[in-house]
C-alpha cells in the first residue's frame, strides 16, 4: 500500500520538499565491497578475443560463456565494484544489494539455475524464501502469492471464490505465453536474414495475446478489477502499469516465481564474485574503474574500444552491456549510429520508468524485529494505471507503488557477516525530470535543496513502511536513498531508467533488439536483448555468446543444459 490510507500520509504527501520530519542519519563512508581488479593500463593483457563493455550479469554471462569455450574475454566496468544491477555495498555496518531482491526459476531442474551452475562452475549457492512470497496489498486487503502453481491458485482462489474458472484460464495463459516466448528466444539465435524467413512461422506458434496490453487481455477474462489488480501485483518487477505492458513480460514474471523466490546466499555480490573466476579461466579478465569513452570503428568495423584515459585496446569482438541508448546514443561515432539508421531506431523506444531506492539499517537482528522474507507489494487501491498517472503528473501525489523487501532475512549468511544487525530495502517511482537539474553536479555534492528533496522522498517511503509495520518506528538506526542520479552516476543509465528500455507491446515488435548489430564485429547483450530481470539479461547473454560462436554454440547449449550434470543433494538452502 502507498501512503494514502491515513491523514498522517496524505498529510506528508502535500507537504513542500523543505519541510524536513526528519533529520537524517549521516556519513557516506566508502563501500568496503569491491569485485573484480581495478583497471590500468599496465595490468592489459592482450591480444583479447572479444571486449565487453559493463559487468551486469548479461556481460558476464557473455564472457563466462565463451571463456567456457576457450576465448580470451576481457569485462571494462566503469563502476568500482563490478555486477551492475547485481553488485552490493556496505555502509556505517550494513550491507544491501542494489537490484536484486529475489529470484525466481532456481529450483532444479530449470533452465535458470542451470545456467547460473554453468557460468558460476556451481559456486553460487541459493536460499529458498518462504513459501509466500509476495504479499499484494490494496489498502488494508491482503493477498498472498504461494509458491507452486497449484498452491497459488488456491490461495487465489480462497480470496475469489466466484472467479475459479478465471484464475484456471489465467494460469494456462501464463503458461501459452511463456511458450510462445521460447520461441521468441529461439529465433534471436539465427542471422538477422534468417530471422526474418521465419518469423512468420514463429508468430503462428505464438499465442495471439502474447504482445497484447496487459489489462484489455486480462479484462476479457473478467470484469472484477480487484482480482486484475492482484494478478498484475508486481507490475514493478518490469516497471510498466497493465495498461502499458505487453502481457508477455507480465507472463514471464508471474511464471518466474511460481516454483518460489530464491535468495543468493552471502548477497547479491556473490554473483560477480563467483562468475569472474570462470572469466579468468580462459586468461581474460574483469576490470573496474574501467570507463569506455568510445567504440572503436574502422572501414565500417567494429575493431575495440577506447578507454577515458586514451588508451586504445584492440579486439575482433566488442560486445555492449551497456544498453541500447549509451551503445548507439553514446559510445558509437554518431556518424556510424547514424549510418546505420540507430538514432532513428532509438526513437522507437523509450528508457523505463527512474525510480528511488531506500537503503535501512537496524540494529538488532532480523528475528528480533519481525523481518519476514516475504516481499510487499504497496498500494492504496486496485487503480494501477489512474494512479501511476496522477503521481507522475506530480510527485507530491502519493506513491502507485511502495516495494518493501527484507533482504536481512532472506540470506542466510547475513548474521554470520553482521551480527545483531538486520536491513531493509525500500523501492518507488519517481519522475526523472524533478532531479534532473542536478544531473551535472558532483555525486555527493549536489546541495541542500537535493538532499531536502532526498529527505522528503525518503520520509514519505518511511511512513509507508510504518502503516504495516508500526513497529520499526524509531527503531531504524540508518539510512539513505538513491535517485535517478544515483543510478546514472554508477549504472551509466542516464535517465535513472531501472529496466533498460520499456516493456510495452512496441518492444517486442523492435527486430534491431537482437544480439547481433548491423555493424560488423559489434554485439549487443543484456536486458535490452529480451527482457529485464537477472535470468531475463542472462538468458540474452548466453544468446550472444551462441550466437557468436555460431555452430559452436550448439556445443555450448549442450554444455550447459543437456549434459548430465549431479544435482546437489541440498539444491538451495532453508532459512531457519
């Protein structure tokens, strides 16, 4: 729920950004959590097989992959920490993870997990959330999605007795468009030309609400806008409202967490941390503060990068996790991007909605203070879209959504690591244009008037947070909250954007979104590939590894999901 269901709330909403509540608790201390080497000059050793640009984990799947295969990669992160959306840090004697607050499709024997054990060399071990998941509020409504598809529905079920018969449709729908997605996936491994030859067939194989709006498909299923308000529940998790979104990705994220969440157990920095040795395999390497200043293009070639310092690093691969709009809008010539038709491709696409994160720290335990590691999903009513609108119409309308995640309880190392300490993540919306005034001044620097407005964000999340946890008032001994310059100073997302490009029904019809650019040599890999979420941007980098090693690439599907390969006798690890 946001902060709409009582006076004290709206109160706080309609407040100026200087009327501080607050005083915020201070001191940006460095983060001590650094993965992977840092950058010079003198530490290249080339001659590299191929260049990625950024160290989200559609890069590293993309050079992990081909390190399996023998090939000498080399990971450039302009960040001090590599993982991108995946990295953590730690602060005043806590530790949060960035973008990742659950994943789905861990168990075995999924295709997920699968290539998480293939890239990782299985060292990344997982925790299994509790059985309940998400928690869906529409004001003081409960509603409960379950691990298992039978279990969920049941529990849908309960809270809708009369729409049985719906929630069964629903669920085999979700099932037919992640199917169709299959398919989807399977044509970006073919050659532009070839795509094309058969796209006709792969559209007939496609149910025909896959690229579909997202509410008028579930509208013609039932006229009970509660039940479509729930079902559409974790519209974050792509970042685009049931009247915008192609029903596909709301598909693949319902289905994504029907076998459960799952936690990374240490944190989310334990995903670069036990990718980069697969890396290193093979000789190549990960390096940080590793800033890209321009690809390098030669008689129409992509023939590698040039780095801030003027370093020039030479390779028959570049490959960009860096996102459509900083690949074509920023590291390519604009006389190449141009050539190419990329600034006009661009336009066809929009950058996903910027968002604020809130970092909490308590002292005292998950347990002590009632953690659970079940997620909140936060809003005032069923009204996704109306009040999406209104809020970004202006900001001091209250929140559409207000995402709480406890990652504290759902690590199990966590109280090894920080003993008598528990942590709390909080996620909304926010409009871009309403920082955008600072976007040129020093991270850290920005002035009085960014840290009040910083402050009145943040106080309205903590109310929101109080409203169904009335108990952790006054017990938060820190915190602090990003914003969309947050995210461009250490993600290079320029607009703050959380998921890349939008996830609308324009998106998928885009056919330029594929690994493989019309620039020789150049590839592309991450989120903007296929879809957002970490399995989503690692399913698209295991894309363009296949995708570059051609015919080899079948041995390396091979490789990661049809050999026989031992199941570990405890696959994920039970929280206490």
């Amino acid at each position: 729920m946001t902060d709409t269901s009582d006076g004290i709330n709206q109160e706080l909403a309609n407040k100026e950004p200087t009327e501080k509540k607050k005083e915020k608790k201070s001191g940006l201390a460095p983060s001590t959590i650094r993965i992977g080497k840092r950058y010079r000059p003198s530490r290249l050793d080339g001659a590299y097989d191929a260049i990625v640009i950024g160290s989200g984990i559609g890069g590293l799947t993309t050079a992990a992959s081909m390190s399996k295969m023998g090939k000498k990669v080399l990971v450039l992160e302009q960040h001090y920490t590599a993982g991108g959306y995946t990295h953590s840090y730690s602060r005043n004697g806590y530790e949060w993870d960035v973008g990742v607050h659950y994943i789905g499709d861990m168990g075995y024997p999924t295709m997920g997990r699968k290539l998480f054990d293939f890239i990782t060399d299985g060292n990344l071990k997982w925790a299994a959330m509790d059985d309940n998941y998400d928690r869906i509020f529409l004001g003081d409504e409960e509603f409960n999605f379950v691990k298992g598809k039978d279990a969920f529905k049941n529990e849908l079920k309960r809270k809708f007795p009369e729409e049985k018969a719906v929630i069964d449709k629903y669920v085999h729908m979700i099932d037919e468009a992640n199917k169709g997605m299959q398919w989807f996936t399977m044509g970006k491994l073919f050659k532009p030309w070839q795509q094309k030859a058969l796209s006709l067939a792969t559209k007939r194989l496609m149910p025909e609400y896959f690229n579909r709006n997202t509410y008028e498909v579930l509208r013609e299923l039932t006229s009970n806008e509660k039940l479509i308000a729930v079902l559409t529940g974790q519209w974050g998790d792509c970042g685009m409202t049931p009247k915008k979104s192609a029903f596909v990705i709301h598909a693949l994220i319902a289905k994504h967490y029907f076998n459960g969440g799952f936690y990374p157990v240490g944190g989310a920095s334990k995903i670069a941390e036990t990718i980069i040795p697969v890396v290193q395999a093979s000789g190549g390497e990960v390096f940080t503060y590793a800033s890209v200043e321009q690809i390098l293009v030669e008689k129409g070639k992509a023939i590698g990068v040039r780095m801030k310092d003027g370093t020039d690093i030479r390779s028959p691969l570049v490959i960009s996790n860096a996102g459509v709009f900083n690949t074509f809008g920023r590291l390519l010539p604009e006389a190449v991007s141009r050539k190419h038709g990329y600034d006009k491709k661009l336009k066809k696409v929009s950058p996903s909605y910027a968002h604020l994160g809130m970092y909490i720290g308590l002292k005292g335990d998950s347990k002590s203070h009632g953690l659970p590691s079940t997620n909140f999903w936060m809003y005032a009513d069923e009204k996704h879209d109306e009040n999406t609108d209104k809020f970004f119409d202006d900001y001091k309308k209250p929140f559409p959504v207000v995402y709480v995640s406890f990652p504290s309880a759902k690590d199990p190392e966590f109280n090894n690591k920080y003993p008598g300490r528990s942590t709390i993540e909080i996620v909304a919306p926010t409009p871009y244009h309403i920082f955008e005034k600072w976007k040129d001044e020093t991270w850290g620097k920005r002035g009085d008037d960014y840290e009040e407005l910083k402050e009145y964000f943040s106080q309205r999340m903590l109310e929101a947070l109080y409203e169904k946890m009335p108990h952790l008032r006054d017990k938060i001994d820190y915190y602090e909250t990003s914003t969309p310059l947050s995210t461009d100073y250490f993600c290079y997302y320029s607009k703050g954007e959380l998921y890349g490009i939008d996830h609308d029904m324009n998106r998928f019809d885009q056919e330029w979104l594929q690994p493989k650019t019309s620039i020789p040599g150049l590839y592309l890999t991450g989120q903007d590939v296929l879809s957002a979420g970490v399995v989503g941007a690692m399913m698209a980098g295991f894309l363009t590894a296949g995708q570059i090693l051609g015919l080899k690439g079948f041995k390396l599907a091979k490789m990661a999901f049809i050999d026989k390969r031992e199941v570990p006798e405890q696959w994920a690890v039970q929280m206490e």
